[in-house]
C-alpha cells in the first residue's frame, strides 16, 4: 500500500511514491495504468518535456509572475511551446498518467508503461447513457444513497465491499466522519497550518480561518478556495493537518524500510 504521505500528495508526488515503491521491489518491469486518451507514446513524449530542465525553469519562471495557480501556468507554457500537446493535461486521469512516466524516467527505472483508455464517466462525473463504466466519485455516492452500486463494479471488487458491509466495517462516508474531523482541526495550533504540503502564500492561514469560522467541512474548502488555489488542494490540505502529515513528508519516494516511521521523518 501506499504510505499516507504520498496518498494525500499532489498527483507529481502520488506518482513519484506509487512507482518508486513499485521499483523498489525490483521485480516489477511493467506499469499499466487508465488514462483518457490511452496513447502511450504522446504521453510519454509531454512527460518527458516536461522534465527538460529548459522547460522546468521557464514554467517555474512564468508561475511566480503569474496571478494564475501552477497547473494553469503550466497548461499556457505547454500549449505556446508544444501546441495540442497541452490537451493532455486537461483530463485527470492522463495527467496522472504523465506523472506517471515522469516518474520512471527520473527514477531512470526499466519499466514498461500500458496506457489503458477509460471509459465511461469521467473522474468524479456521473455516467452519460448506460454505456462504460461509472466513476469511483459516483459508485460513493450510490452508496451513501444505499443505491445497489455493487452490481456496477467489478465482481472482485463487489466481493470485498460486499463482505466488509457484512462485518459491519464499511461502507464509509467522510460525512460520518466529519465533526470528529473538524474538532480535531479547531483543536490545532496555527504553526500546524503552516507547515502542510503544498501551504504557500498564505494558504494555511486562510484554510485554519475558514476552519475555525464555517460549521462544516464544505462550506471550509468553499470558504478556502480562490482562482489561485484549487478545490483538490485544499481538501488535500485539509486532511493532512488532521492527520498530521507535515510538508516534506512526500517529497523523496516511500522508506522500504518497515521498521522506519514516516513520521518520525
């Protein structure tokens, strides 16, 4: 599994976790992973752009004079410098996947990338028709309804969500979890905020604000949000001050150590 720090990273950090500790193994020549456009080769080809230090520099250079947030930066620099290139990085799934290979090739690891085209919803969108499959976002929410979800997922899948429903262990929503969360935020000191990944410009500070003055946990990431700061990293954000994950956690790839503590780090 994933060690929390690098699950509650950007989607740079869950990659370069996610495959680091695959080549750790040093039994894994293969990665195959879902993305939009299922074309391996033009992904491979943006992810390593995006790794020449040229390009580094002049996105790093253009997002500290910009009033626009990384990624956007990021999409304007791409599409002036490499043209329909850029529409690679308007879907989640396929700018995971170039996180993905931006992965094996800093890590300079032997390992095969398989782009499997989605299909169905999109990330965190309902299905359209009866066709593909539905999104993880929305088999959540048939099952917060008590919709019949299991007979949508894969039967492997069912089969473990089925048995741990039975054992009274799941399904679990964070709105069962949500005043225990937010106690648990408003208890924090304000040095907490401060040292969060992604935290900048002024962020944590705006994020405890918004904790300690909205009753619930949406109303906080609304409260939170401006065009400079993304929906995803404040949610982000947010349960990595609960849980206690600290800036810098995630920014090597996972110990394969057991006997070390990440958060002794």
């Amino acid at each position: 599994e994933l060690p929390l720090p690098w699950a509650l990273s950007s989607a740079e950090g869950f990659a370069r976790g996610a495959v680091g500790l695959l080549g750790a193994t040093g039994v894994v020549d293969t990665l195959s992973f879902g993305s939009e456009s299922g074309d391996v080769s033009a992904l491979s080809a943006l992810a390593e752009a995006l790794i020449d230090p040229r390009m580094v520099a002049m996105i790093r250079d253009e997002a500290a004079a910009s009033a626009s947030n990384y990624a956007v930066t990021r999409q304007t620099v791409i599409q002036r410098e490499l043209g329909d290139s850029a529409k690679l990085l308007e879907r989640s799934n396929d700018i995971l996947a170039v996180e993905y290979l931006k992965a094996i090739f800093e890590q300079r690891l032997e390992m095969r990338p398989i782009a499997i085209q989605r299909t169905g919803s999109a990330h965190d969108q309902k299905r359209i028709g009866n066709s593909g499959y539905r999104s993880a976002a929305e088999l959540r929410g048939m099952l917060a309804i008590g919709a019949d979800a299991y007979s949508q997922m894969p039967r492997a899948a069912a089969t473990v969500f089925l048995n741990e429903a039975h054992c009274g262990r799941g399904p679990v929503q964070l709105s069962q979890l949500e005043q225990g969360l937010l106690s648990r935020l408003r208890m924090l000191p304000e040095e907490a905020f401060l040292d969060l990944p992604d935290e900048g410009e002024g962020l944590g500070n705006r994020l405890r604000g918004a904790i300690l003055t909205e009753p619930t946990l949406a109303e906080a990431y609304s409260a939170a949000k401006t065009k400079h700061f993304t929906l995803s990293r404040i949610r982000r954000m947010t349960m990595c001050a609960a849980l206690g994950v600290r800036s810098g956690m995630a920014d090597s790839t996972p110990p394969i150590n057991g006997s070390q503590s990440l958060f002794q780090m």
